[in-house]
C-alpha cells in the first residue's frame, strides 16, 4: 500500500510525465491520468502545462482526437478552480473540446485562418443563413422584446444587452457545435475557413450580444417566426 502511494504521488507530481501524460492524449493515458488522479488536491496547479499545450490540443482537436475532448470533459468534472477562473483557458478548453469531439478532420490550413482572422470574418455573419443553424432556435417569449428594433433594422444598448443574455452557456455551447461541423464537413472551403474564423471569434462570451453573426442570427429566428403566421 505505501508503495502504491509513493508510486502515485511521484507520476503524479512529476512534471516531465505530467506533460508526458498531457501533450498527446490516448485512451492509455487517459486511463492512467485518471488512475494516479492528476488534476485531484493536493497536486500541483496544472494551469502552466494547459496554456502551453493549448496550441498542440488545437491542432489534435483539428484532427479529430476524440480523447482530447475526453479528457477536457474529465479535466472540468475536477472542479479545477484555477481554471475556471481563467476565462481565456476556459474559452479555448471549450472550443477544442467541441472541435475534437465533432466528426471529421479540417481540410485548409488553420493557421492561415488564425493570422489572418480579420479577413476571414469579413460577411462571415452570413452563415447564420446556413439551414445547419435552424436548429438553434429562439422562443417568440424571447424575440417578442426585441420586435420593434428588428423590425426597424436598428438595435437599441439595451436591446444588445439584452441578446447577450439570450446567450447563456448552454446556447453558446450548441452554437458552437454547429459551427464546427460547419468547419469539419461544409464542401465549400471558404464556409468552413469563415465557420472556423466565427469560432475563434467567440472566444469571449461577453461579446456575443454585439456580434454581427449573432445578431443575424437572431433577427432570422424572427423572421422565420413572422413569416409562419402568414
């Protein structure tokens, strides 16, 4: 038994098998993350290792490493506190998760996208127009506020507060979702490069309510809605 303690607190504790574990997830080392319970107290702060594999979790959330989104999924059963105070941690950890949990791998050069993130947004907005995003859908309690402003084409500060509540996580998350299949299977490549810039662009959950693709978004559930009851 003392042995196995010892044995668990050195693996887990070792920084060069820490991101041994980390850089490259599989099932085995999944598994043997989860045995010698990496991200448990009184181990050390991971936080470090996250940011600097951030880049590498991209690239394999890119090609489909459907692992990675395992073991993003366990990292946040932890209740790892100082990662969930890291709003740009947490940003990333959620879009590679969906990313590599999402079927199918991407087919253009990511970084170009990454650079050049300004120019691929440009009339990114109109993929809110895409059928994919029908499933995100918006009840006629939460548009009818907004009625007057959409109608008039003009967006009030507090209509735009207001959207971004529409927002919460859970919308944000299937949202998301879409955008990365978008990104993943869409046969035109310069729809999957702007779905793949519109995720990027999300980052910040704060400015959701301000984004031109999420406001098309919701001004087309309205639309829609006004067009049924013709």
């Amino acid at each position: 038994m003392y042995n196995s303690d010892e044995k668990t607190m050195s693996i887990a504790l070792h920084p060069g098998m820490r991101r041994m574990l980390l850089s490259n997830p599989t099932q085995e080392s999944l598994n043997t993350i989860i045995e010698y319970q990496l991200f448990d107290p009184p181990n050390p702060s991971l936080v470090d290792d996250v940011i600097n594999l951030l880049p590498s979790w991209e690239q394999q959330a890119l090609q489909g490493n459907e692992i990675l989104a395992a073991l993003i999924q366990y990292m946040s059963q932890r209740s790892l506190s100082y990662i969930k105070n890291e709003n740009m941690i947490q940003a990333n950890l959620l879009r590679i998760r969906i990313l590599a949990s999402t079927p199918g791998i991407i087919s253009f050069p990511t970084l170009e996208v990454q650079e050049h993130l300004i120019r691929f947004l440009q009339t990114s907005d109109i993929l809110a127009d895409l059928p994919a995003l029908e499933v995100i859908s918006f009840s006629e309690k939460e548009i009818k506020p907004l009625s007057s402003d959409l109608t008039r084409f003009r967006l009030s500060p507090h209509s735009r507060r207001y959207i971004q509540n529409l927002f919460y996580p859970e919308r944000r998350e299937a949202i998301l979702s879409v955008l990365a299949h978008v990104a993943k299977n869409y046969p035109l490549l310069s729809t999957c490069r702007k779905a793949y810039a519109l995720m990027l662009s999300l980052d910040n959950p704060d400015i959701w309510g301000n984004h031109p693709f999420c406001v098309r978004l919701i001004a087309n559930r309205f639309w829609d809605s006004k067009l049924m009851k013709y």
